[in-house]
C-alpha cells in the first residue's frame, strides 16, 4: 500500500496514538506534544505489525517513528529477555550515537536495555558492546561493519530478533554495505518485522526492499523545501576567492556557531588551517578523526568552546544542534537533497538562521538546478571590490551550451582534417627544413609541439596502431606492429 502524504491542518497529538502511558509519560517529560506526519502514518502502521518502507528526509521525526512503537510493543513483555530482540543499523557512528540517545530518553519508564555498536573504538569499549551483545541487550543500534565483525567473532546471537530497522539506507548502500546488510538479515528469522527508512528511492533501495521487506505498508514524503526563514544567499566567485571572501564574512560577523561544509576532508583540513592560522575558534570534522576526537570537537561545538564546524557531509544529517547561526556550503552539494541537508542544520526551533553557498566558475550549471528545486533564484552578494573580477553567473547555461557545440563541432573538424589550436597540434618531425608546426603560436604552444618533436616518431604510430588494431589477434597485430616501427 502507497501512501501520499501532505501536511494535515490539524497535527495529531501522542496521546491520540495507542502507545502505553509510559511512552507518553516519557514524551511529556520531553515536551513531545504533536505527531510529525511521518509519526502520525508510521507509527499505528508498526503497531499493527506491519513491514514498512518509508521515505522521507532527515529532520521529519522518523527516529521517533519507528523507535517509540518498537519500545512500546518490547516494554509489553512476551519477548526473551537474555537475547537481542530489536536491531537498529545506521550508516555512521554519530548517527549511532544519537539514535541511542534518544532511545534511551523514549525508554526511560520502562525496563529495557539498550547498547550502541560502533567501530572507532578503544579496546575497553569494544570489550563493553562483546559482553552486551553476549548477554542480550534488547535493542542493538549498529553500524553495519562493527555489528559484522562481532558477528564474524560467534558470539552474537540474533535468531531471536523481532525487529529489524535500517534508518538513512539510502546512506548506506552508497557507502557500499549492501553485502553487509543482507549478512546481517542471514542471521536472523524470516518471522521478524523489518522496517526500512530513505530519504531517496534509487534502485538500489528497491531491490533492498524486495530482499528484506513483506508485504510492507508504504509511506513517501514528497522532499520538502528548506524552512523559509532561514535567509539562503549566494557568493558567485572563483576558486581562489573563497577563503579570503570567508574570512571577511567571518570578522564582519560575529556568528556563535557556524558550520562550513566542504566537498572532501582534504579541503577541510586545509580550510581548518586557513582559520586557525587567523586565530578562529574552529574545529575540524570528517572521516580520518578517531571516535574520541570526534566526541571531543562535538562536545566543544555544543558547549560554545569551538564556534566554526568545518565538516564534510558526515554531519549534514542528523546532528541534533537547534541554535547554528549561520551554514556556509564552502562548495555546491552535489545533489539538491544534499543542499536541503545542509542549510537544514540553520534555523532550527524557533531561531532564525542564515545560509551562504560559494559558487564556482565550475559549480555555476549545478546550483543552476537547486534553485529551479528551490523554485526560486536564491539572491546573490557583491564579492568586495579588493578580490577582483568574478564569474558571470548569467552566462552559466549558455557557456554550457556552447561549449558543448563547440566540441562536437570541433571533433568534426578534426575528423575531417580542419584547423586545430596550436595547443591541440599532435606535433610530427617536420618534413620542411627550418620549419616546425605551431611556430607562429604562443611560446608554450611552440614549446610544448617542439618538445614533442624529440619524441620518435617510431613509438608514436606503434602506439595509435596498437589502439586501432585491438580486435584483431594477438600475433597478427605484435607482426603488424613490427612492421610499422620498421618502416617507419
């Protein structure tokens, strides 16, 4: 069953739901008081025993849509209790770590037992998830490799499981553990409930589903646009432009806490330095940090000690920060879903916050995109006279186009023996004595054609030869070969 979900005009309240009054005694001491719409759909689902397969974007609630009726139904008894009874896999440890979070918080009226397994680890905790995952916690949140390598050990147990959840699975299949993920599900009963969280539908997650889920009751939240308070802008400017256009914006403003989002943990150690370097309270996160290095710079970002974030996208979902001022894409994301993530981090609760992208000469087409999904062209800042010309961003599309016509058109031309820039010229040994090709070019294309003019002339055809001839025979072409270099 598919189901197509749009915001109702009335929330539904918890306490509407059939959950037990130690559910909702723990929801009010959270002050939980209104169902999300993905909440509202997915929790009676659970509770009926349905499979469920659902997509929708982080920030919707799906944490509570699936842990509080798995609580409820395990805080009813019936379940074994030296056993593992529910397994939660999540893509990252920090995701690991909050969904364990809020577990315990949901939990807290009812006896239950929980345990977060995730790699990174010194080897007192490791030895800590080997003697929960030995005696039976009721509820396992994991990364994929960690569970799997305590399972490689035999003394994992997950026959009993009754449920089985993949949150962000999306996330995960990108990250290359659908092996792992079906290894997992081999270990345990096919009489299970398995519930299956997106935020995408590719067909990778298709097939997953197949594998995993009966019969499941469908939910699909059509992506939402980012909140409309947060202030969204742009700097269209050239590569070498961005730092010095953030460190201006940074002592113009004075932001509490900011986080930068570059495209690779080389560019963030290195944008890490360049802030340090000015004396900026900053901090660096991605994938080379250790577990404690990680809870240590989150630690210092929540307290106020670090007030600059600079991450990869390993924390554009799901960190759980209401007050971030400000969210600066130091790239373009590549995928709108990605940009959504991002400045979804800013204006949270009831605060304002304030969104900037830097776009690239290169980047100009892809932001071109977010905004025709943003419907709406996101305004953009003057970059300070000081920094020098800037990209046209007008011209993005059309460059694009042009540029695309203008090889084809020029793969043509060389097909057909037309002119070809000096620069391009696949220099010969000339045949007129005192000439060379591309003399009356610039001196780097005449320094580049002559140095190419050394090269025997020998090696280059047997190469193009070899390129042209691979379907024919080994030895017919080896023979073939011979020739040529010999002629030539």
């Amino acid at each position: 069953m598919r189901v197509g979900l749009h915001c109702p005009d009335v929330l539904m309240r918890f306490d509407e739901l059939d959950l037990s009054d130690d559910a909702l005694d723990a929801l009010d001491a959270m002050r939980f008081e209104n169902c999300t719409p993905i909440q509202e759909l997915a929790i009676p689902a659970v509770l009926e025993g349905r499979d469920l397969m659902a997509v929708a974007q982080t920030g919707t609630g799906k944490t509570a849509a699936y842990l509080l009726p798995v609580i409820d139904e395990l805080s009813l008894g019936g379940y074994p209790e030296d056993a593992v009874n529910c397994v939660v896999m999540a893509p990252t440890r920090e995701l690991a770590q909050q969904i364990d979070q809020q577990l315990q918080g949901f939990s807290y009226f009812m006896p239950l037992s929980s345990m977060a397994v995730y790699g990174g680890t010194d080897g007192y905790t490791y030895d800590q998830q080997r003697k929960g995952l030995k005696s039976g916690a009721d509820i396992i949140v994991a990364t994929p490799g960690r569970l799997l390598a305590h399972l490689s050990m035999g003394y994992v147990d997950l026959s009993k499981v009754s449920y089985f959840i993949l949150d962000e699975a999306d996330r995960m299949l990108d990250m290359g553990f659908y092996d792992d993920i079906m290894q997992i599900a081999s270990h345990m009963p096919k009489e299970r409930q398995t519930l299956m969280f997106s935020a995408t539908m590719p067909p990778k997650i298709k097939q997953l589903a197949q594998s995993i889920l009966n019969d499941p009751f469908e939910i699909k939240l059509s992506m939402s646009k980012p909140a409309e308070k947060i202030d969204q802008s742009a700097y269209v400017c050239y590569e070498t432009q961005k730092i010095p256009i953030l460190l201006k914006l940074f002592s113009e403003n004075k932001f509490e806490r900011v986080i930068v989002f570059a495209s690779s943990k080389l560019k963030v150690k290195e944008l890490t330095r360049a802030l340090r370097g000015k004396k900026l309270d900053v901090g660096e996160m991605h994938s080379d940090l250790d577990q404690n290095k990680r809870e240590e710079v989150m630690l210092g970002f929540k307290a106020g000690k670090i007030k600059i974030l600079v991450a990869t996208d390993i924390v554009a979902r799901g960190i759980d920060i209401d007050d971030i001022n400000c969210v600066v894409n130091f790239d373009v994301p590549h995928e709108c879903e990605d940009y959504v993530h991002r400045i979804g981090r800013t204006a949270r609760a009831d605060s304002d916050g304030m969104a900037i992208t830097f776009v690239s000469d290169k980047d100009r087409s892809r932001f071109r995109q977010i905004e025709q999904f943003l419907e709406k062209e996101v305004p953009k800042r003057e970059v300070p006279e000081e920094f020098g010309a800037t990209p046209d961003y007008a011209k993005a599309s059309t460059a694009r186009g042009n540029e695309k016509g203008s090889r084809g058109r020029k793969r043509r031309n060389n097909r057909r023996g037309g002119n070809k820039p000096a620069s391009m010229v696949r220099s010969r040994p000339a045949k007129t004595e005192g000439k060379q090709p591309g003399a009356a070019a610039a001196p780097i294309a005449s320094e580049n054609v002559a140095a190419e003019s050394e090269q025997p002339k020998r090696k280059r055809r047997s190469r193009r030869h070899r390129r042209g001839k691979q379907s024919q025979g080994a030895s017919d072409s080896k023979a073939k070969v011979t020739q040529e270099s010999a002629q030539g």
